[in-house]
C-alpha cells in the first residue's frame, strides 16, 4: 500500500509542476486583434510531464484493477 501512495505522490507532484508551468505559459498570451504566434516556453517540460502524469496514472489504474 506505500507504494501506492508514493506513485500518488509523484503523481500529484508531476501534475501540479505541469499546472504552474500551463499557468506561467498562459500569462505570456495577451488579447489582440492581430494575429500571435506563441513561442512556448516550456513546451518539452510540459511534454515530459504530461507523460509522465499519463505513465503514472497507467500504474495506478493496473494496480487498482489488481486489487479487484
């Protein structure tokens, strides 16, 4: 049952890295009428954890349907 919660705990960790960084990413855009080109910023950072928060969550899925 740890290990569950340590793989939770990674995961909540990765998913609220990810959150702030969609946060700092979004500020950056400003309204226009004139057509924006985003540069990301953090693209592969985001990229790195959005598979590492579906990686883990795959785990925690397989683990919980072990248990049934």
């Amino acid at each position: 049952m740890s290990n569950r919660m340590e793989i939770l705990e990674e995961y909540w960790q990765a998913n609220s890295q990810l959150a702030t960084l969609k946060r700092k990413e979004s500020e950056c855009v400003h309204s226009s009428s004139e057509t924006v080109q985003i540069e990301p910023r953090y693209g592969q950072e985001m990229n790195d954890l959005s598979t590492k928060c579906a990686q883990l969550d795959m785990i925690l899925e397989a683990m919980e349907a072990s248990e049934d």
